[in-house]
C-alpha cells in the first residue's frame, strides 16, 4: 500500500536545463504529502510530471500499479488545481464543474456537480461566471472541479499562497475535511514550511532538484538532517564540524547573557513574546532570542551565550 | 487655446471627415443625369439603376466571394500562426509577424504589380486565383495581429486544466482557446472582409475582362458613364459598412479589438 504513487529515478529538464535529477518517491494511498521547498527547488516540476504535463527524460511514475510516464494528462486519473486556479472564463461555475464529467459521458452528471459543488460549500451560484468570483470561491470551484472527476491522486499547486490569512486557515481546515471525506490521495506543492507542517502527513524537502528529506512533520521539524533542512524549519545558528557534519540551534535554544562563549549584537527585533538577536561571534553568526519580559538588549553591546549541547539537532551534513 | 478655436478646429475635422459622405449621398439623391453637387433635383431612381447595371451585379458576387473567402482563408492560416506564436517559443517570431505584415506595409501598387508580372504572366495562373491569392495575403495581417492580441491573456494552465480533465490537445483548442477569443476572431473576420471589400490597387493589376471587383467595376464604369449611380452604389456600401460596424460594437464591443 506504500506504493500507490511512485516516482523511479525520475530525471526531468526543460531543454538542456535538468530540473530534478533522479528523484525516487513512493506515497501511500490516502496519504497527504507536501513537496517542500524554495522556488527553484523542483518541486512545481515533480506535480507536473505526475500530472503528465511534462514528459520525463527518464524514469519511470505508475499510479495504482499502472506505469503512466508516457500517458496523456487525460489518461492518468490525476487532478491538478492550479495556483491560477485556471477555471474557463466562458463558463459558468456549474459548467466549470461539469466539463470533465460531460467529456466522459458520466452518468448522473447533475447530482454529481451538484454533490460536487456542495463538498466545497458553493451551492449558492452555479450559474455564475468565474469572474464574478472572489479568489478564495474560484478556488473551490477548481477544486470541484478537480473532485467531481473522482481521481486516484489530487495535486495542488501553492493552494493557499493566494489567499488572505483567514481564507488561508478557512481553506486549510477545508482541504483537511475533504481529504477526510474523499479519502483521496494528495501531493500538494508549497514554499511555506508552516503551511507543509500544518496540513501534510509527510513533507517531502526538495532543494536543486533532489529531494533533501522526507519526513513526517514531526521529524523534519525536530530532527532535520542537514543545513539546509536545519535552516528551513528555523535552525538557524549551525556549527559545521569540520567533517561535513555539524550542530545547530534554534533561536529559543542559545542561552543568552551567560556562557563561555562571546558576541556582538548586531541586529535586534521586537516580535511580540520575544525579542530575536543577531550576534556576531568568533563561531560565525548567531541566532538568539528572549522572552520579550527580559530586558532589551541594546545593538553593539557584548554578551555572553551559551550553545548548550543537550539542545542541539546533529546534522549529517552541512555545506 | 480659446472655445472658439477648439470648436473650429473639431468642426472643421468632422467636416473633412463627413463632408464626403453627405456630397455622396446628396449626389446619388440627384434627379440629374450627371454627377453633381448640389443634387438637380431629388429622386430615388439611381438608387434603383444601381441594381440594374449587370456589371455591379457581377462584380459585387465577386469582391462579396474575395471579402468573406479571403478572409476565411486568412483566418484559417492566421490563428494557428497566432496560436503557435503565443504558445511557443518559435525562434524568429518577431521577424514572421513583419513578413507575414508586409502586406500593409508595401504599398498595394507593387504588390499588385509584382503578382501581375511574377505570378500570372510567368506561371499562366488564373487572374481568379490570383486575386484569391492577393485579398487572402492582404487580410492575414489583420487575422495574424487582432486575433494574437485576444490570444495574450489567455493563460496556458486553462489548457493544461482541460486537458486532465479528459480533453486532446486539439479538443482543449477547440473547446478553450477558441471561445475565448472569439471576440478576437470575429473583430478579425470584419477588419478584413472591410480592408478586402474596399481594396483598390491590388486588386487594379488583377483584374481582367469578365473579372473585376466592384471598386475596380466602378472606376470602369465612370470612365463611360458619368452618372449618378456611382454615387448611390458608394452611398449603399458606405450604409453597409456602417450598419456592420455598428453590430459589432453593439454585440461585441468590437473597440475593444482594433
């Protein structure tokens, strides 16, 4: 069951540009996994290809035991909801949402839009157009859309990073009840490091191409394995011990004001409960901070900190 | 600027621009038998004469079949050119979109002429076709730009929705791209069946015995009849012009395109 999904040595470029070399990854069936990491990373180029837009250079992706690389997006039984959200402007949100089910003959096309629509809470304007829509109800539509063709993966594309912080959490809980409801299998692609931990069973880190880590979220966000996941879930002093390995800390985790250890303050913010400090030292820069009950700290002054050992992460690997 | 030079400078513009048409149409009123303003007289009757002479009848079939089938052609050539333009990075685009506009660009008398003397005379290909030829390659640049400016903001990922929802490349085309920008199309379609319908030069060197359009028929028929009629039938097709305009604002908002 561990294998609904699974991408072998997978290689995919544009041109001459390699985009994602040899990525291997298996999702279970049910699972929801986020595709993790900065612009660039790979990630957006993974969704595509499990989608069929983008042919791979090689490797192999089977959905449900079929061996789907050479397939058409049509043939897959694969969803995709777009950033954009990509609805046709010409038609109405009902028609949106029937536009697959007409091209397959379905049968109870009706109820089966309208069940559609009320899975995401839109049974108010079937007749309208997209643009009469605001970006949080165009969203539901695509996902309609996506749903009502019942397909054996669902891939969503940056899903909340269009939509304003409370239709952000709206939509979260909205894509967590869904999942719930359909059982359906998701790959979601994000930047957001806090958006992948709060919604995904497992993240999958990418950076330049490769994946850097799978993990729940849990472990990715205790246990990183290396620099770069460190950094991306908030490690942000990191020590490299000359091995290619190393330690790092999070800001809460550096004790400050005693220590044997010595710094500068270069930078200092109030951020509400705490106050955060950049420290320059002689092991490279530091990341601290305080509760923002203890007194402010001032920039040029020297403090003594602590990296006390017992709180460190172990890196396996640091560039 | 004082109001009393802006009202006679906008009075003097709509005068150059409308003048004509109101001394056309008072000419074609004219109970005379030759054409002269101020009108001798009022009647309708040259208004009917237009439908008698067998020649206008013959060459408006000709230049109706040029302006709707020329265009056709151009569009049928020219949204697949826009099409692949906006979809692909075609190496050169930029040089195509100046070829494929050189029609507007190199003034009609030489285009006409150097289809006369390298086209027909050498090839022996019929003036039918070559007048074909001729309204299709000087409609396609309308077709190839109006209908690329509809096609701009229409976003690949609608496409690409259409196609995991089950559809071919060709049926996403025909069931996405297509009604999205047939505003584009249909301003297209008008711009060109009105540029064909009213094209002279090209059409000058192109046109034979037994074969004329209807401009180039009402030259001919001027040099032998000076008569009224010319200017009725001008009054009709300027009606026409206006009367097709008019619905496509009406029904499409056809200055959205142009």
């Amino acid at each position: 069951m561990s294998d609904f999904v699974t991408l072998e040595n997978l290689t995919l470029a544009y041109g001459r540009t390699i985009a994602v070399a040899d990525l291997n990854l298996s999702i279970a069936k049910g699972e929801l996994i986020a595709l993790l990491g900065p612009s660039g990373c790979g990630k957006t180029t993974t969704m595509r290809a499990i989608a069929g837009l983008l042919t791979p250079r090689s490797g192999t992706i089977t959905i449900d035991g079929r061996d789907v690389t050479r397939a058409a997006p049509a043939r897959r039984e694969v969803g995709l909801v777009f950033q954009s959200y990509a609805l046709f402007p010409h038609l109405s949100v009902y028609d949106n949402v029937a536009f697959g089910l007409r091209l397959k003959r379905a049968p109870d096309l009706d109820a089966t839009v309208r069940a559609g629509l009320k899975t995401v809470g839109l049974t108010d304007f079937p007749n309208r157009k997209p643009s009469d829509l605001s970006g949080g109800q165009q969203q539901r539509v695509a996902l309609a859309r996506s749903l009502v063709m019942q397909p054996k993966v669902l891939l969503l594309d940056e899903p909340l990073s269009n939509l304003d912080a409370r239709l952000r959490l709206e939509m979260r809980m909205e894509l967590q009840r869904v999942q719930k409801e359909t059982g359906i299998t998701m790959v979601f692609v994000t930047h957001d490091q806090s958006e992948a931990m709060a919604l995904a069973d497992r993240i999958v880190l990418m950076r330049n191409g490769a994946i850097e880590q799978i993990g729940t979220p849990e472990q990715i966000y205790t246990a990183p394995h290396t620099g770069f996941a460190a950094d991306f879930v908030g490690f942000e002093t990191i020590l490299p011990d000359g091995k290619g390995g190393g330690l790092a800390w999070r800001p809460s985790a550096v004790t400050l004001g005693a220590g044997p250890h010595t710094g500068t303050i270069r930078g200092a913010s109030f951020a509400g409960e705490r106050r955060e400090y950049v420290l320059d030292t002689a092991l490279g820069t530091v990341k601290a901070d305080t509760p923002a009950t203890e007194p402010r700290r001032a920039l040029g002054d020297t403090v003594q900190f602590d990296l006390p050992p017992d709180r460190a992460v172990h890196l396996a690997q640091v560039d | 600027m004082n109001r009393l030079a802006v009202w006679s400078i906008l009075g003097l513009t709509l005068t150059f621009l409308i003048g004509p048409f109101v001394i056309i149409v008072a000419a074609a009123l004219s109970a005379g038998d030759s054409l002269a303003f101020p009108p001798q007289g009022l009647s309708l009757k040259w208004f009917i004469r237009v439908f008698e002479v067998d020649s206008f009848r013959a060459s408006f079939g000709v230049s109706m079949f040029l302006a709707v089938f020329g265009t056709l052609t151009a569009l049928l050539l020219g949204i697949p050119a826009s099409y692949g333009m906006a979809r692909y990075q075609v190496p050169g685009a930029e040089a195509i979109l100046l070829i494929v506009s050189s029609p507007i660009i190199v003034p009609g008398i030489i285009v006409g002429l150097a289809l006369l003397r390298y086209l027909v005379i050498p090839t022996g290909v019929g003036i039918g076709l070559a007048l074909f030829l001729a309204h299709t390659a000087l409609v396609l640049p309308y077709a190839v730009r109006v209908v690329s400016a509809s096609m701009e903001n229409l976003r690949v990922d609608m496409e690409e929705a259409a196609l995991l929802l089950g559809c071919t490349r060709m049926g996403a085309f025909v069931r996405i791209v297509l009604p999205n920008i047939r505003g584009g199309v249909l301003a297209a379609f008008i711009l060109g069946f009105v540029t064909s319908f009213n094209q002279v030069p090209v059409s000058l060197f192109l046109s034979g015995p037994g074969l004329r359009t209807l401009p180039i028929d009402m030259i001919a028929y001027m040099e032998i009849n000076y008569d009224p009629s010319v200017a009725a039938l001008s009054a009709l097709l300027a009606a026409l012009s206006i009367a097709i305009i008019f619905a496509a604002e009406k029904f499409l908002g056809f200055s959205r395109y142009v």
